[in-house]
C-alpha cells in the first residue's frame, strides 16, 4: 500500500507551493486565502510509492461548535501515514493554534516552518529544537518557494511514528478551549520565535500606505487595470498579429500549390478556408491571453488581489456583494471557469450564487482577444475601447447586482466579512510560468479543439446549400439560411445581419470563435456591423451573454440545473438590454442630439417600458382570473421567487 | 469603547466579543480573543472595512463586525 502524507495547515501558508515542490506538477498558487478549494493528490517526485494529499487551508479544525472542516472529516475518516503541519514561519503565533487542535488528532506529525528565508529577512529567530520540544515531533524549516530543505522534510516525515504531546490545558486561565490554547502558545512563543525590540517598518507596510491609500488606493487599481489591458493589447497584440500574417502568407501558399496540383475545389476551400486559418487564428490569440494571464496571475499571487477586496468591498456590498465576490471576478479576467470554481470560497449561499451569475460578465481572457480585435477594426486600435469593456462589465457588476439584490434569493445573509490580508510578495517566476504552461495546454486542447470543430462544421455549413456544395456562393448555403432566420432578434442591437448571428451562436462553444467565424464568413466585416456604435454594442453582447460551454458546465455543476437555467435567462436578457441601450444611444448621437441628451432619451424610454410592464402586471393578477389584488395576491406571492 | 471607535494607529486590548454569533469562534481561531492586542492600521476609501494588526499579520473586518468588538 502506498504511504499517505497530508499536508496541512492555514489558509496562504505555502502548502500549495510546498505541494508543486514536492509532487513536481503546478497547481495554481495565489496570494490569497482559499485558493486550494478541493484537496488535491499527487505522487512525490522522488518515490512514487508517496501519495502527497493537500488539503484546503484552515484556520482551525472545527470552526463551530457542531461544524466540522471537510478537512477535519478527511483526517478521521481516512487517517494519513503522517501529516506534515505546515506552518507560516512569519506568522508564528496563530499558525500554531491549529498545530494545537492537530494534536488531538493522535496521527503522527511533523511540523514544517515554511518561509524560513523570511524570517530571517524579518529579523527574528527561530528556536527549532524547542518548538520539537514543545510539541515532542521532529520540527523542519523548509522554503518551499526556494526549494530549501523540501527532500529532508519528506525523510523525516515518511520515518517519523511519533505523535504530538497532547497537553493538559488546563493549567491556563482562559474560558474557552480557544482562549487556552492560545494562552498556552502566549505562554511558550517567546522561547520559540526571538523578535528584535526594534521594529523597521516592512516592504509590506511600506507599499501598503500607497496601494491601500484612502484617496489614491482605487485610482492606482484603476491604472493596473489599464496597463494590464494595454501591455496585453499591445505586446500580445503584436506577436498576435505577427503570427496571423505569417499563416494568411501559408494558406495563401498552399492555395496556390494545391491548385497547381489540381486538387479540388472543395478541399482547397476546406483546408485553406476552415483548417488553416481556424488554427491561425487560435494561435495569433495566445499571445495576448497569455500576456493577460502572467498579469493576471502577478496580481493574485502577489497579493495585490486582497488589497483591492479591502480597498472596493464596501463599493461591492452596495449591490450585495461582498469584498469575497471580488476575488472571483478578478480571477474570471483571466478565465471564468477559474473564477466561478473560486466562488466557493465566499460563505453566504445567497452571495455565492449571485457571485456566479454575475462574474461572468467580467472580460475574460478570450473575450479580451475578441475586444482587441474589434478595436483594431474598428476604432484604430484604441486600448481604451477594449479597457471600456472592463469597466462596462463592472458596471453592469454593478447595475444587475442592485436589481438581483430585489430577490429574495439573492439577498444577502451576511455571513460577514473577515480576511487576512497577506504580506506582499514577490511572485516567483516559476509559478507565473507554470500558470503559463497550464493555460497554453489547456487553451491548445480545450480552445483549439472546439475552435476547429466550430470552424469545420461552420465551413460545412457555408459550403453546403439545398443544391450541394455551392463553393463561394454563400448565399444559397444553409449557413445563410439559419443566420438570416436569426438576424431579426438583433436588429434592434444593430447588427441584424446573418453574419453576426452566426458569430454570435459560434460564441457559445468559445468566445474566441467569434472573430474566427466573423473572419471565414465575412469578405468585409465593416459590412457587417454599419457603424461603430452597432460594432461597440456587439462587442457589449458577447461581454455579457452567456459564457463559453466549458464555463457554462461549471456554472451548471456549482448551480445545479433550476439556478442553472436562471442564469441563462438573467444573461442573455441582460446583454440583450445593455446592447440596446448602446446602440440606441449610438443611433441618437449619430443623428448629432448630443450624448447627454441620448442617454436621457433611451433611460426615459427603458423606465417607461419598464414601469408600463409593472403597471400592466399588476392590474391584473396572473393566476385567479378575477382577483383585482394584482401582485399582492395571496397565490402569486407564493408563486414568485 | 469599542473598535469601531479606534482612531487610526490606535491600539489597545480586546475585552469582550458582543454579538457576534457567527463571527465570533471565527474570530477566535484567528486569535482575536479577549486581553489580545489589536491596532487599527487603516480605513478603507470609504471607511469601511478596516485593516487591523493582530498577532503579528493582518485582518480585514467591516465597521458591523469591529463596533460589537468591545476594547479595554
């Protein structure tokens, strides 16, 4: 039988990273409590026979009177060889509560001090031999982030039967248990851990008077967030472009060949048209995501992700979110599957739910390359317009949390709000890198895959009419027949052309699929949306319609199928409201009425609309057919949410 | 007085936990218990929530929670 080593520890102690060091495989790490949501399981490098099981952090075993961890669930139920107690070294005092609750565990333990660098760096001192003494198990400072000492520990730990002291509280003054133990860590700390007298203000609390400042704090968000948009613009945008070339010049190239070998017309079309570009395409995309994901990924690890929590939460709990929800939405920049799996960590179910509706709409990394494109098309390659899209989507963040806030399910039931706030760090090349390598595999296998498929099926589709393969005559395919069918429901978004639809429906297998499509079905894509406005409001759509299928199976796993449904309703009707506003208000301009003037004009109109439809539902209840109560009738209170 | 009450760089002991049901033994596991010392580092933009100091790291808690934290 194997030999099971469990890591555990506090939330932000290093055990994910302690976990990558020790099993060889990258598991994202983030600067930020709750990142390891499941627990994960991996083979030492060194002796495959080692089974490594990182659980999810905790600050304490149980954290109420009848509620167990799921971590503390797994201990009793299937008890490890040993468990290896990782402790943060800078942080001493209340990483070692839970060493306290360990020891009623009767597993045998060793304690790893992880961070031993920073100690050091901090200035204190770490007594090694009398924490061993204290707790009577082997006591090992490791880096893990460094690499330092990580084989020694597995050593230790995978020979090490003894158990920790489980020591008689009772001798301290405390009230409760808690109030004991920590008595008891009080008592003993100072032989532990030496710290100068003389404090120095830290790199952390130095960067934290400016990143955290009351005036300038949100404007230097706002700012990251602008350069984060512009350096993945431009600097992928760039290489991106580089690569679309150089496979326009390839396609261009075996057309010309094939059709000197005097190969069909078909495949030609189909390997030049559909499989050539479909992954030219996908590829002249990753550059930019991946600028925006090694971004994305300094943010959280850095820490930087807590701070903007403190600094925007009391903004987000305005429309009934919390500081919590802001993780996700930050983490759904990079990917919305990550960000609606990095709802769990937010306590309220209500909050939690409203969380996953509404973080999609946050640009992810595959919309950001749809937006990029667009604003190169459209508005001469302006980082703003693709940055607006950021804020757009916090905006309407904003705009359907206060009016989701209005159900009952959607109400927040407080379950508070505590968060540590980590010291900054430096994040390490190599997690960036290995973040970088996951997206590039999973982007190749999961984007490129669906996007071929689209694209082949899309061909298909474009080439085939009632008549049979109808070549570049596109208008007799069936292709034309079905986005023609559908161009009516968008004509009132302003771009109520077959070629729109049919981008639109290819969205939903994967955002980046929506250019690419665009791109094969269109000779000119400026024919497809008349103006730029029709074009900002397309772009406003696929920001906020329902995300790609692999986001939407998450939604649907983490939701469960009736709020799953809901979900789908509640996004598409809002793209479809925001999108018209937009184009409404872009018509308005055009026709030189002034943009406060238009905005004025369409917000009468959406109220009007909006309150003729109350009117109309409340003179008349909707299930007794002659009860003048309207909406206070007894039946429909119980049939509304 | 209570923590919401805290000048900022103030510090001082906590005496008891009011009214935090389900805060509270949360609280607790993070050390924040009564006789700890706490500091109020700073405000967010719209001060609310606080950033204190405890134990040695530190804690973000909304004005809600830190004015049923009553201080020495």
């Amino acid at each position: 039988m194997n030999d099971i080593i469990a890591l555990v520890g506090n939330p932000n102690c290093g055990k994910t990273t302690l976990f990558n060091a020790l099993t060889g495989t990258y598991q994202k790490v983030g600067n930020w409590t709750g990142v390891t949501v499941e627990k994960k399981e991996g083979e030492y490098k060194k002796n495959k026979r080692i089974k490594i099981v990182d659980l999810p952090g905790l600050y304490a075993l149980k954290t109420g009177a009848n509620d167990e961890t799921a971590a503390y669930k797994y201990l009793i139920k299937t008890p490890p060889k040993v468990i290896i107690n990782v402790v943060d070294g800078t942080n001493l005092e209340r990483n070692l509560y839970l060493t306290t609750e360990l020891t009623t565990l009767k597993i045998p333990m060793v304690i790893a001090v992880n961070m031993c660098d920073q100690i050091e760096k901090k200035g204190d001192k770490l007594n090694d031999k009398e924490l061993s003494k204290l707790f009577g198990v082997p006591v090992i400072p490791v880096s893990a982030l460094k690499n330092f000492n990580v084989d020694e520990l597995i050593n230790v730990a995978i020979n090490n039967e003894k158990k920790p002291f489980l020591h008689n509280l009772n001798d301290y003054k405390g009230k409760t248990t808690v109030n004991k133990r920590y008595d008891f860590i009080e008592k003993n700390i100072k032989n532990i851990i030496n710290k100068p007298t003389i404090k120095m203000q830290t790199f952390t609390e130095k960067a934290d008077n400016v990143l955290m400042h009351r005036v300038w704090g949100i404007p230097i968000f706002f700012a990251v967030m602008v350069l984060v948009y512009f350096l993945s613009i431009n600097i992928g945008g760039l290489i991106g472009k580089k690569i679309s070339y150089a496979f326009e010049v390839f396609s261009k190239t075996v057309e010309i060949k094939l059709i000197g070998a005097g190969v069909s017309e078909w495949i030609i079309s189909l390997l030049c048209n559909a499989v050539i570009s479909s992954i030219g395409g996908v590829t002249s995309f990753l550059p930019q995501i991946l600028v925006l994901f090694a971004l994305m990924a300094i943010i959280e690890e850095s820490g930087y992700a807590a701070r903007v929590a403190f600094l925007l939460d009391r903004f987000f709990r305005s429309f009934g979110l919390g500081g919590k929800s802001l993780l996700p939405m930050i983490v759904s920049c990079g990917c919305t599957v990550t960000g609606i799996m990095a709802t769990r960590t937010i306590e309220g179910e209500n909050e939690r739910r409203m969380t996953v509706f509404l973080s999609p709409f946050m640009p992810c990394g595959a919309k950001t390359a749809v937006f990029a494109w667009f604003s190169t098309v459209f508005f001469s390659g302006s980082a703003l317009i693709a940055a607006s899209m950021y804020f757009l989507g916090i905006l309407c963040v904003g705009i359907f949390g206060i009016i989701l806030k209005r159900f009952n399910a959607f109400k927040s039931n407080n379950g508070g709000f505590l968060m540590e706030i980590p010291p900054l760090r430096f994040p390490s090349g190599k997690d960036v890198l290995f973040v970088l390598i996951e997206k590039v595999k999973e982007f190749t296998t999961k984007a490129g895959l669906i996007v071929f498929a689209v694209s082949v099926f899309l061909w298909l589709l474009m080439s085939v009419g009632v008549s049979g393969y109808v070549g570049s005559d596109i208008e007799k395919s069936f292709l034309f027949v079905i986005g023609n069918a559908l161009k009516y429901l968008f004509y009132p978004l302003g771009f109520g052309s077959w070629q729109a639809s049919v981008a639109i429906i290819s969205g939903f297998f994967a955002k980046e699929a929506v250019v690419e499509t665009l791109s094969l079905i269109s000779q000119d894509v400026h024919t497809v949306f008349n103006s730029a406005y029709s074009a900002y409001a397309f772009m406003a759509f696929i920001l906020l319609s329902p995300p790609c299928i692999a986001s939407l199976a998450t939604a649907h796993a983490e939701l469960g199928k009736k709020w799953f449904l809901g979900m789908l309703l509640f996004q598409t009707l809002s793209a479809y409201i925001v999108s018209f506003v937009i184009n409404s208000i872009g018509f308005l301009i055009e026709r030189r009425l002034g943009l406060l003037l238009s905005v004025l004009i369409v917000i009468i109109i959406m109220l009007s609309v909006f309150y003729a439809i109350k009117y109309l539902k409340k003179s008349k209840c909707r299930l007794c057919k002659n009860c003048k109560k309207g909406e206070k009738c007894q039946r429909v209170k119980r049939f509304t949410i | 007085m209570l923590l919401s009450n805290f000048k900022i760089g103030q510090s001082g002991k906590v005496k008891e936990l009011n009214n935090l049901p389900v805060l509270k033994s949360r609280l607790n596991h993070l050390g924040v218990i009564e006789g700890v010392k706490v500091t109020l580092v700073r405000k967010a933009p719209l001060g609310d929530p606080f950033q204190i100091k405890v134990r040695d790291f530190y804690l973000a808690i909304r004005k809600d929670e830190a004015s049923k934290i009553v201080m020495e």
